[in-house]
C-alpha cells in the first residue's frame, strides 16, 4: 500500500503524462483556485480535479486529513461569513440574491455582522477551495516520480544547489512519516498509548516518541551527508535515469495549458469572470 504523500508507479494515463504537463497543469490549476471565488467556475476546477484522481487511482484514504483540515479552518471561515454582511462587495452575484440577510448585528465603529447569502457563498468557496487544493497535488505527488522532475529541473538553468535542497525535502516528508509510523507500531507494542483525558498524561507520553524520532533524525542526517559526498554534488549538470525529454506534443499541450489559464487570468482581470 502506498504512503501518504509518496510516488508510486502506476500505468495510468496521469503516470505516463510528461512532467512538465502536469507541473504547468498543477500550477494553473491552483492558481485559478486561489483567485476564483465563483462556483459554478470552481465547479469546473473541482470537476477536473476529481477526473484526474480518478484516472491516477489515488488512495483515497490519503484525503482523510481533508476533514481534519475543514474542520480547523472552519473558524477562519465563520469569521469570514460573519463579515461579508456589505452586499456592495460582490460584484458578479446578483444583488438581490447576496442582500438576503438572516441576522445581523450592527456594532457601530466596529462594523455589521451577520449571516447572508452573500456571506454564505463565499464560505462555501472558502472552505471547497481546500479540497481543490488537495485534489490536485496529491495526483501530482502520486503520479510524479521525482527523478522525472529532477531531469526536468537538470535540463535547465534551474540553480543546482536549490535542486538538491528540495531533492532532500522531496524525499524526507514521506521517509519521516514512515519512520513516525515504525516508531509508533513499536511503542504500542510495548504498551505505549498517547490517549488520555489527562494533558500532563499526553504530554509525557510523547516524550518516548519525540525522544526516538530525533535519534533517527540524526541517522537521517548523517545518511544525507554521505549521499551527498557520494553523489560529488557540484555545479555540474545532473542526469536523472529513464528521464524521458518532453517531445512536440508535450511542448504544445503545455503552451496550451499556460495560453488557457494565461487567458482565465485575463477575464478575470478585465471582467470579473470567477470573482464574486
């Protein structure tokens, strides 16, 4: 079974996608994400989003943080609905639909709060756009095998000591996770539980963790150390193996992809197509 945030092999269609496709196609998208905020626009994104899942067979247990993080953020977004209570801050949604208020609270200097339709459309976007950005980088991280991107990256003026900083980074957030899980299976093993009603209790139970965790980074630490004495790490141009150089056609679809978002950004700009 793969980990979360890991590479893993497939013969998928998304898999066998060139790198630099999917790299212009996870930029664009997430750009439009963030600045889109109508929905039926976001709806085109998320319908995109959930092809490309689909179609790359990502685990779906991989989005069960999704609700972890809904549920954190979901402060940040009440405060947002609260305070969109001024119809004149939408501009495309019709006035007579985002005026319809449920209650609001008038507090002088301090402004009006309140629930409106308004209010609630873009809370709804707020908190859709997290998943949105989760459907699109995990079928990039699931379906992209890194020695692809560091051909992409080597092929190119990109400066060879930030590629092997983010070669590092690449690989040690699911090597890291690994470790935490080997580390907590032996612990529960012996008896360790980090449940309890009692914060004291917790926090003292994470002590073995913590303490087993940071001797294993230092054994990671010194493993990227001899690997990069190993690899001669200099200037030097790197050669990824089975790199596959994008061909006419990726070049093409690539332009595309920037060329439709490029033209998005535009609309947007110009006529407020996918604000509110």
């Amino acid at each position: 079974m793969p980990k979360w945030l890991e590479y893993t092999p497939l013969k998928t269609p998304i898999h066998r996608m060139q790198p630099m496709v999917k790299i212009a196609l996870l930029v664009g998208a997430l750009l439009l994400t963030g600045l889109w905020w109508d929905l039926r626009y976001l709806a085109i994104l998320v319908a995109l989003g959930l092809a490309l899942v689909v179609l790359a067979k990502v685990p779906l247990y991989w989005f069960k943080i999704l609700g972890v993080i809904l549920i954190a953020y979901l402060p940040v977004t009440i405060i947002g609905i609260l305070g969109q209570t001024n119809p004149l801050l939408f501009k495309v949604y019709p006035q007579s639909l985002v005026r319809i208020t449920f209650a609001i609270v008038h507090l002088g200097a301090f402004g009006s709060y309140g629930i409106t339709v308004g209010g609630l459309l873009w809370g709804a976007a707020s908190e859709l756009k997290i998943g949105m950005i989760l459907l699109f980088t995990y079928t990039f991280i699931f379906s992209t095998d890194f020695n692809d991107i560091i051909g992409l990256l080597g092929d190119t003026r990109f400066p060879r000591q930030l590629l092997y900083v983010i070669m590092i980074a690449y690989r040690f957030v699911p090597e890291t996770i690994r470790q935490v899980q080997v580390i907590m299976t032996a612990l529960r093993l012996r008896g360790w539980e980090l449940r309890s009603r009692n914060p004291k209790v917790i926090v003292e139970r994470t002590v073995p963790l913590i303490s087993s965790l940071l001797r294993q980074s230092l054994v990671t630490i010194d493993e990227v150390t001899l690997a990069t004495r190993i690899r001669v790490f200099s200037n030097q141009k790197i050669t990824a193996f089975n790199y596959v150089k994008p061909t006419s056609t990726d070049k093409g679809l690539t332009l595309l992809i920037l060329v439709l978002v490029g033209l998005a950004l535009a609309a947007l700009a110009i006529y407020n197509i996918g604000n509110i």
